[in-house]
C-alpha cells in the first residue's frame, strides 16, 4: 500500500469520513456536557415556585404582589442563566480527539499519530517508514465512536439545592395528590385560583319577558338547563370573587345567544350583568381561572305575526261603512293591528286605521266596520294592508289588496257637486284656485245655496280660503276639505232649524271626543286603565249622552213648530234611557277591562243610532212608535207564553212528585206487614190466594166488601 492510499473498512467506509462522523457526535456529546447546567437555574425555580406553590403560599399574595415575586424570580434565574453563559467555552479538535479515542476505546492516542510528522530530516527511507506506520495505525483503529454525554451535576456550582428541591417537591406531590396540578398553575399564574379556593357565590336567574309573563327561572348546580322564550332577560350576581369573572358563550346556531354584556363591580369582591337572551346556546361562567358555572339555554324563537285579510273586504254600494276583516295569530299576543290604505297610482298613505283589540288576543278572528266615509278617498278603490305588531314587538305586514271605501249616499244635487269639487281637490285632479272658482260658480246658480244665508256664507268663506295667497297650500286644503264634508251634510240633510244643527254636531263631537279617549287609552296600555283616564272616560261619555239628549229635544222642538204631534213612546223615554245607560256602562267597563274592539263596537252602535235620528222627523218617529208597540206587543205575547209554559212545568212536577211519594209510601207498608207476618210466624205458603191476598190488605175480585164499621 501506497502512502497516497487511504485504508477502507469491509464496508466500504474510508476512514476520514468515518472519522468526520465520530468527531461530530463527539462534538454534540461535548456541548451537550456544557450547556446542561445552564437549565439548572430555571428548574431550581419551577421547583422551588411549585413546590410553595403546593403550600398556597404564592396564591395567598395579592396579585400584584405574586406578580412580582414570580417577576423577580425569573429576572434573577436570566441573570443566572446568563452568568453560566459566560464560562462556556466552544469543544477544540484536541477534546474532540480525545472524547473519540475514549469512546472508541483506542490508546496511546492513535488520532494523534494520524496527524503527527517525522520530526528530522525526511529520507526515503524514513519517509517509507512512516508511512507504513500510518497504516498500520489506521488499520488498528476499527470502529469509531462520538460516545453519549455525560453529565456531571458536580462540575456544577450551586448543584447542591437541586436535588433538596426535587426531594421537596415530589414530597408536597405525594402530600396534596390530585390537587397539585391546580395548585402549581395558580402558583404560576397570579390572578388564578386552585381548586381549594373557597368558591364564590353565584346567584343567576332568568326574568320572563313582558309578553310572556311567568315566574323566573333561577339556574344553579342542579338546574342548568332550561327554555325560555327569546327576549328573556339573564341575570348573573357573583359574591366573593378577586377578580373580574368571564361569561363564555358557545351557540348552537346562527343566532347569537346573547346580546351585549358586561360584568360591574357592585363593591368589593362583587359583581354583576345582565343581558337579554336572544338564541339557544351554552354559557360558560369562569372566575380566576376556575369555571364556577355551566348553563344550557335553549331559546324558542319569537315569530312574526301571521295576519291575513278575511273574506269580502272593503264595502259594497249603499254601504257607508268599511268592511276590515281580518285573521291574526302569534305564540305570545298581538298588541296592535291596524289597516294602511294606499293611493293605488302613487303609493302615497292615505290615512291608517287602528283596528281595536280585545286585550292582547293569541287568535283574533273578526271583522271591524269603521266609518271612513268623511274621507276623500271615501267611494274609491285603493290598495290596503294589515299592519300587527305582537306583544313580543314583532311585526308583520299582510299581502295588500284592492277594495273599495264605503262611502255615504247623497241625494241631493247640490251636496254631490260639493263633494265632487272637494274630492277633486283632495286626490291633486285639481288645484285650489279651480276649486275656488267652482265653488264660487256654484253659489252664483239658483239652488239652496241661494236660499240659505247659513250655507251661502260657508261657501263663499271656503272659497276665500283657497284663494288666499296668505294661506299656504296644506292648511288651505285641509280647511276646504273638512268645510265641505260638513257644508254637504247639511245640505243633505235639509238642515233649516239651528238647534237640530247644533245638537247634530255635538252629537258628532262628542262622538269623536269618546273615540278618541279610547284610542288614548288603548295606547297607554296598561297605564291606560287608571282611575283618571276612567274618570275621563265617564265624562266624555256623560257629554255624548247629554248630547243625545239634545237631539230628542231639538225633534220635539221641530215637531211642535210644524204643528205635528211628538208621540210619547215609553221605550224612548224611560226604557230608552236605561237602554243608553247600560250600553254606555257596559262601554265602560269593556274599556276598563282592556276589551277595546267590544268598546268600540257599542261606539259604532250608538253612532249609528245617532245616524238614525240624524234625518229623524215627527212622522218618523210615529212610525217609529208604532213598530215598538208592535214589538212590545209581541214580547208581552212572548212573557205570556212562557209563563204559562212555566206554570204547567211545575204542575206536572208537583203531580209526579204526589205519585212517587205515595208509591214510596206503599212500598213501606207491604214491608211493614211482611214483618209482621215473619214474627207472627205465618207460613204464607199454606195459605189460600184469597186469604193471602186478605193478609196483604187486598180484597180478591170474587169477595164481597166487608160492611163498614158501625
């Protein structure tokens, strides 16, 4: 072998690559050896802050205190750390070499040689010689080795407190068993209580919402489940608790379980929150690193309103009321419902007609009939819908419709071309200077208009107002709009007499005035039903009544000036006014009792009593009498009836009465003689039917009476 050839193992591994290996492990063994000590500081303070830690001692600090004890402790083990930094010293080729020799087992430092040189003049011969050496030593050397580190905790300065804190701190492991992983983290972590910690008190409940009233729903160990609809409020009161709890939310769906909430301290070491539960979920309560409380909530929704028109809305010709029929349900009550009608060619609102309630019904199926003749639009068809917002405050809108607004019947002409100009101004087909200029041709024509110095003056001043240039465009058309309605209600109605006028309005208005304390009072809610919008109530009523009053006396008046008699019909006096009072008490008490759509419809009642009298004359009246006799007549007929129907009743309950008691009676004589017959010791069975039939008190059909007792 040459000296410019390497030896190679059986394997065929040359020997500086093999070489190159041993000395890279032993490099890392070496390393290894050297920079364990540095993790010596920072164990002895885990095991040392674990093992008081298992004492509580660390967890008995305040948390700013703990916080910086734990902040000294790790500044102080860098500071050591970094000091045994300082004396590490990177392997040299020399260790590397020997760290391979010993755990190669080789001696004599036979890497060494490898490296060495002749040390004298170098001659072919020597030179021979030394290279045949070197291979001899190459082949010896078999396989080499880097070797595992070797530790030694004695090399180490400060080694001695590591094993006493080892020996600690499996001793406290053994002592608090499984309380010690709690223990170390709270020990660690400043803020964090273990599992010993006394926990806080945790009160939690859940308050039904307005719309759904019910008892409260409280949440502890043993109920941590429960329903509620949504809108429920929670409510969570911690007492004993360092430190601002945390309230976890998990969903089960889209919808956040929670609305916004936050946890105010109420004094020291207490807090609460509240916030409105809105879908199903699990809430998660923790506290200084503990959970104090799980809860699964699961939330029923709060649908929409579903609300559909009914059958045949709208109103029909001859009809002046307007037919609202209407279905509408929801889980928890509707509040609310009312009808919007819409101009058909510009979507514009036209007006929005609250639709009475009685309460705060789950079902409500019916019908309401409001009177929407004084509109403009009262005759025309228009788009509508129905509008209900629930006790839960949802709403929801009906598909809309097309139907018609009941409108009055005019007759006369003059009343028809009046409203015809107002209806024209109100819908923009005209502006108010058309309109004024047709009012004022209208009044220049031979018509009642001209006759009546009353309707002449309304007509002009309703003119002057639409061609007022100080007058702005709004309040000129709403003055014209409510002047004429009444301007042809007049007409109409062949008003000649100032005191049936008078009485006509104020039968109107207060009319009006009740509906509208109604309506205030159906709003207010609740608040609506107390002793002074009662007392209000009653007084507007009482004004209507007096009203009414008014227009019987005003009738008599006229039928006195036009030499007619007044017929004195009892049920229109005394029996009419008891009639009206309780109508108007049962109003009351309907409004009282929140049942709105019944105080509306005795309203709309009487109001269509007043529409009655409204055109009322004498011969009316006596018409009018003579149908209530007749019906007096024929209830009388009706009393009569069934009184005697009631008489004969009890006859023939008084005769079957007399027929069981005297069989009852018999019965309890045949029993008595059979008695008598027993402790007398008669044997019935040798007796003969006659006599059998004489033992029974019966005389036989063949014998003879027996003579009466002298």
């Amino acid at each position: 072998m040459t000296a410019g050839q390497d030896s190679t193992q059986p394997g065929g591994t040359t020997l500086p690559r093999r070489l190159a290996h041993a000395r890279q492990q032993a490099r890392r063994a070496l390393w290894v050896e050297r920079l364990w000590p540095l993790m010596l500081p920072a164990a002895n303070a885990v095991m040392g802050v674990a093992a008081l830690g298992l004492t509580r001692l660390p967890q008995s600090m305040p948390d700013g205190l703990h916080g910086l004890v734990l902040a000294a402790i790790l500044g102080g083990t860098a500071y050591a750390t970094w000091r045994q930094w300082q004396r590490i010293r990177p392997p040299t080729a020399h260790e590397t070499d020997r760290r391979v020799e010993r755990a190669s087992g080789l001696s004599g430092q036979q890497l060494s040689t490898l490296q060495d040189h002749p040390a004298n003049a170098t001659t072919p011969q020597i030179a021979y010689l030394w290279q045949v050496h070197l291979q001899r030593t190459a082949a010896s050397l078999g396989r080499l080795r880097g070797g595992w580190p070797h530790p030694n905790l004695r090399t180490t300065g400060g080694w001695q407190a590591t094993p006493l804190l080892a020996a600690l701190l499996a001793g406290g492991l053994l002592w608090t068993g499984g309380h010690a992983p709690s223990r170390i983290m709270a020990a660690f972590v400043p803020g964090v209580d273990d599992a010993d910690t006394p926990a806080p008190q945790v009160n939690a409940w859940i308050t039904m919402p307005a719309y759904a009233p019910g008892a409260p729903v409280f949440l502890d160990a043993a109920h941590t489940d429960a329903t509620v609809p949504a809108g429920a409020q929670l409510t969570v009161t911690l007492n004993g608790l360092n430190g601002r709890p945390v309230l976890r939310v998990r969903r089960d769906g889209r919808q956040p379980v929670m609305g916004a909430h936050t946890f105010h301290a109420l004094g020291q070491a207490s807090w609460n929150t509240e916030s409105p539960l809105l879908g199903s979920g699990t809430l998660t309560l923790r506290g200084r690193g503990r959970t104090l409380a799980q809860w699964n909530l699961k939330v029923t929704p709060n649908p929409a309103p579903e609300i559909a028109w009914g059958k045949d809305p709208g109103s029909h010709e001859g009809e002046w009321r307007t037919r609202l029929p209407y279905h509408v349900s929801q889980p928890y009550g509707i509040a609310s419902l009312h009808a919007e009608l819409i101009a058909p060619d510009s979507g514009q609102l036209i007006t929005s007609v609250p639709i009475p309630l009685n309460g705060h019904p789950r079902v409500a199926d019916d019908v309401a009939t409001p009177d929407l003749s004084e509109n403009p639009w009262a005759g025309e068809e228009v788009t509508a819908r129905l509008v209900a917002t629930s006790s839960s405050n949802v709403t929801a809108t009906s598909t809309p419709i097309r139907m018609r607004i009941g409108a009055r019947s005019f007759t006369n002409p003059v009343a028809k071309a009046i409203l015809d100009i107002r209806k024209r101004m109100a819908l923009h087909r005209e502006n108010r200077a058309q309109g004024s200029r047709e009012l004022l041709a209208l009044g220049q024509t031979d018509t009642v208009l001209t006759h009546q110095a009353g309707f002449m003056l309304a007509l002009t001043s309703t003119a002057a107002v639409l061609d007022s240039e100080d007058v702005s465009d709004e309040y000129a058309l709403a003055q014209a709009i409510g002047r004429l309605w009444f301007l042809a209600l007049d007409i109409e109605h062949k008003r000649r007499d100032i005191n049936n006028e008078q009485a006509d309005f104020g039968v109107q208005a207060a009319q009006e005035a009740v509906r509208e304390q109604l309506e205030h009072m159906r709003q207010m809610g609740a608040a609506g039903q107390g002793a002074d919008q009662q007392a209000e109530l009653q007084h507007r009523m009482q004004a209507l009544k007096d009203a009414l009053s008014r227009k019987m006396q005003a009738l008599a008046q006229q039928a006195m000036r036009e030499h007619s008699a007044m017929p004195a019909i009892p049920e229109m006096t005394m029996r009419g006014e008891q009639n009206l009072g309780r109508m108007m008490q049962q109003l009351q008490d309907d409004a009282a009792n929140g049942r709105d759509a019944d105080a509306m419809q005795k309203l709309q009642q009487m109001e269509d009593m007043a529409e009655g009298m409204r055109n009322a004359t004498p011969q009316d009246m006596a018409q009018l009498a003579q149908q209530m006799q007749a019906r007096q007549q024929a209830r009388e007929l009706r009393r009569d009836l069934r009184d005697l129907t009631t008489r004969q009743s009890q006859l023939l309950d008084h005769a079957q009465s007399r027929i069981d008691q005297e069989q009852r009676e018999q019965e309890r004589n045949a029993a008595r003689r059979q008695t008598d017959m027993d402790e007398d010791g008669s044997d019935l069975s040798t007796l003969s039917t006659a006599d059998l039939l004489r033992q029974l008190g019966i005389t036989p059909p063949d014998a003879a009476p027996s003579p009466a007792p002298a």
